[in-house]
C-alpha cells in the first residue's frame, strides 16, 4: 500500500507592507500579504481586533482576500473606513498567521490654497515669512521655491 505525506504550509508572500496612501478620487486595492497550502481562508480586521465588514460601494473584501476601498467624495470621508488600521489573517490546517498592521489612509482630492503669512517689518530690519498648507494635505506637499511676482527668490 503506498501513502502519499500531506504537506501543509502557512506563510507571508511580502509582509513589507505598512502603510498605504491613496486618492479619494482613485480608491486602492490591499491584498492580504499571506498564502499557503492547502488554500487558506483571508479575513480583515481593524487594529482593534473587529472582522471587517462589506459596506456596498464603499469597503468590500474579494474572495482571493484583497480588500478593496471605494473611490468616494471628501464628504463621504469616515475615520473607521479611509484612515484606519487594518490587518489580515490566513487560516488552513496549518493554522493561523497574522499580518503586521497596515495602515489604510485616504487623501481628500479636493480644491486648496497656498498662502503666505502676513509679516511686518521695519525697513532695514529681517522678515520671517512662512508658507500656510492646509493641514488635509501638508504631509503632501513640499515647498521647493519662493516667488515675488513670479519670480523666483534666491537665498
């Protein structure tokens, strides 16, 4: 009688992952990072340990285990859904792995403004002046040069 050993095995494909960052405008597309032998079932968590959930056209996890986040408007924005952190399990016989957390955060694509802060100053004397980003996006953007009347300022 010949008798074949079963294999089994559990394991992360690329456990690198993070952090993603995505337009609103554009959604994204997470797969769980795990796999194994026989085939493994993926599920999704937030950080604090609760299974995720379908929320129709918003927040959905395919059935290879990718979850996928909706394109939304900035007035659809919510905390648990676009700027959270998320983690995946793989399940088989051979038992149970956990991904490191991800962290899941959109960037609101909408209209901003640029300014620079109003100084006052003596003639002669040295003026400080800062450029004002909105808060939704100045993890976003670098200032790479100063103009007056569109001229470049060189220090």
């Amino acid at each position: 009688v010949f008798t074949e050993e079963l294999h089994a095995s559990l394991y992360f494909v690329n456990a690198s992952l993070q952090e993603v960052v995505f337009a609103s405008t554009t959604g994204t597309l997470v797969p769980c990072p795990a796999a194994g032998i026989p085939p493994v079932t993926l599920r999704w968590y937030l950080a604090t340990g609760e299974e995720i959930y379908d929320v129709p056209g918003i927040r959905h996890v395919h059935p290879n285990g990718t979850l996928q986040i909706f394109p939304f408007p900035p007035s659809s924005f919510n905390n648990l859904i676009h700027d959270n952190t998320y983690y995946c399990t793989a399940e088989n016989p051979s038992g149970k792995i956990r991904s490191q957390d991800v962290h899941i955060k959109a960037v609101l694509r909408e209209p901003y403004t640029v300014r620079v802060e109003d100084q006052k100053a003596m003639r002669g004397n040295v003026a400080v002046f800062k450029c004002i980003i909105p808060s939704s996006v100045e993890a976003y953007i670098t200032v790479v040069s100063w103009e007056k009347d569109t001229v470049s300022l060189v220090s």
